[in-house]
C-alpha cells in the first residue's frame, strides 16, 4: 500500500466515524441471512415523538419466507421487528420500497428484475394492488433502489438505479414521471437516464447505487456499497450526487453533479437502504450484511 492509499483510507474513516450521526451506532434488527434491511420506507413517528416505525423489505427468494416487516427503532433501545404478511402474487428478491407521498398506507416495492409493486398496508398485512415492470430496463440491469419525488401540487416522479458493478459498470439512474391507473398499476411517463460513478467504495465489484433518497430540498443522496461474499468484508458510503425537482405540471428536472460530495463511509456494513426523514436532517439507513443479518441507525446527511 503507498503512503497516498494509506493516508486516504485513514482520511476515509475518519469521514465515516466523525461527521455522520456521531452519537447514534448500529443496532441489530436480524441476525441471518433472511433478515437482513434491502430497503426500507419511512411510516410514521412513535407516539411519543422519540422513535420511527418503517417497512422493512428482504431479498428473500423462496416460497414462505418472509418478504416484509414493520420496525420500530429508537436510539439507543434495541429495534423492534414483526414480520408481516404479504397478499398476493409473491415477489423474487425484493431490493426497495417507498411510500406514495399524500397517500397513507400505500407504497411501491421493487424487485431486483425491475418488477414494482403498489401495496396497501393495513395491520399486519401488505396487499398487493397491482405490480408493472419498469420502463427502459436495460441489459444486465439489477436494480437495489426505488425513491419517489412530490411537486407542490401531488405530480409524482420516481427515481430508480441499475447499481452497477466495479470499474467497468457505472450505475445507470433512471427517471420518470409516476401516475396510476385507476385500479392501481403503476404508470410511467418519458425516462430520463444518467450515469453514475460512486467515489467510495472502490473495490472490484462495488455497487455504485445501493439505494437513492431525496431530501426535503431536492438533494439525490446515494448509498454505495461492496462486498467480498457472505461474510463480508463489506464497505458503504453515502454521497451527495445532484438534485431533482417535479413541477406542478409533472415536469421532470434531474441534474448529477460531476464532482458528487463524500458525506460519509461506513466500513465493515453493506447499506441498501437510505431514508431521509421528514422535517429531519437525518436519515434512517439499514444494511444487509448477508450471514451477519441487518443493522439500522440514523446519520445526519439530509440537512440544506
């Protein structure tokens, strides 16, 4: 290793240590391979103002296992997770989901493929309404992240990314404007795409967008991620990488920066899913850390 590589892998941990909710850590909300957070929605405060209920989706791929559960985490208090019961036509690999602003209970969740879900949850079961491939799949596209954008007046506009892989595949961001029918399916209009290439991590392989959030000022945060297999090693970070806006006439404006800021690194957890918080410079994050289970903890990193 040189004296730059040494230096800037010091500089790195120190960004992911410092700056980055400082005063939260990791807690463990599953413990195997079957638990771990692929993506996960905000639901609602605790009644007490102090914690955050979410959903909580797997990449599960067989017959019975669970797909989707319902957190509660509280800094400092071991989370509390409940499977849920999922309705309908089972999905393969579900990798993010997100509510639909203005409408409580409803979300759409994305499977690796490109296949979303409308779902209405009530109690302790999801409801599929409709499901739809995404527009423009690309080849090879494998998709860990799903977020959606509300003008003032309720147009939709969804955000969605083929993760990549290593230095030879940047991600591809994919944007739409977002409508249902109806009965429920998903419709979307003209896509626009861009690339992307994640400053950290940048080992083989690297998953350049694990999960997209947007801030209440339009920020586009995105995870990264890599993993070596099962047991890890696993690195993350979390990168200011451009700006999104809806008008109220459903346009969409998407804009990547050339130089995305470095907010934080993460090492030693694999992140796929990032939630800002509503009216909070803080976002919810989760990792799926394979045989080592799934970790959550918030990070300030969506403040102006």
């Amino acid at each position: 290793m040189s004296c730059f590589t040494a230096a800037a892998t010091v500089l790195l941990t120190v960004l992911g240590a410092a700056p980055v909710g400082a005063a939260d850590t990791w807690q463990k909300v599953g413990a195997d391979a079957r638990s771990g957070v692929s993506g996960l929605a905000f639901a609602s405060r605790t009644e007490d103002g102090t914690g955050i209920h979410a959903l909580v989706v797997h990449d599960n791929k067989r017959t019975g296992q669970k797909r989707l559960s319902r957190i509660t985490y509280t800094e400092g208090a071991e989370p509390v997770a409940t499977p849920l019961t999922w309705d309908g036509p089972e999905p393969v690999d579900l990798e993010a989901i997100e509510a639909v602003p203005g409408t409580p209970g409803d979300y759409v969740a994305l499977v690796a493929r490109g296949i979303v879900y409308r779902l209405t949850v009530s109690g302790g079961t999801a409801t599929v309404v409709d499901y739809a491939p995404l527009p423009a799949i690309g080849e090879g596209d494998d998709f860990e992240s799903f977020a959606l954008v509300a003008s003032p007046n309720g147009r939709l506009a969804a955000l969605w990314a083929d993760r990549g892989a290593g230095a030879d595949r940047p991600a591809t961001l994919y944007a739409a404007p977002l409508t249902f029918a109806s009965w429920g399916q998903p419709l979307f209009g003209d896509v626009t795409r861009r690339t992307y290439r994640a400053p950290h991590p940048t080992a083989a392989g690297t998953r350049h967008i694990s999960d997209i959030t947007v801030s209440n000022a339009g920020r586009i945060l995105v995870s990264s991620a890599s993993d070596a297999g099962d047991d890890g090693p696993f690195d993350s970070a979390i990168t200011d990488a451009g700006r999104v806006t809806v008008t109220t006439t459903g346009r969409l404006r998407l804009t990547l920066t050339e130089t995305p800021k470095l907010l934080g690194t993460y090492p030693g957890y694999k992140i796929e899913a990032l939630e800002c918080l509503p009216d909070s410079p803080e976002a919810l994050t989760g990792t799926d850390d394979e045989n080592r289970g799934g970790y959550v903890r918030t990070v300030e990193v969506c403040g102006p």
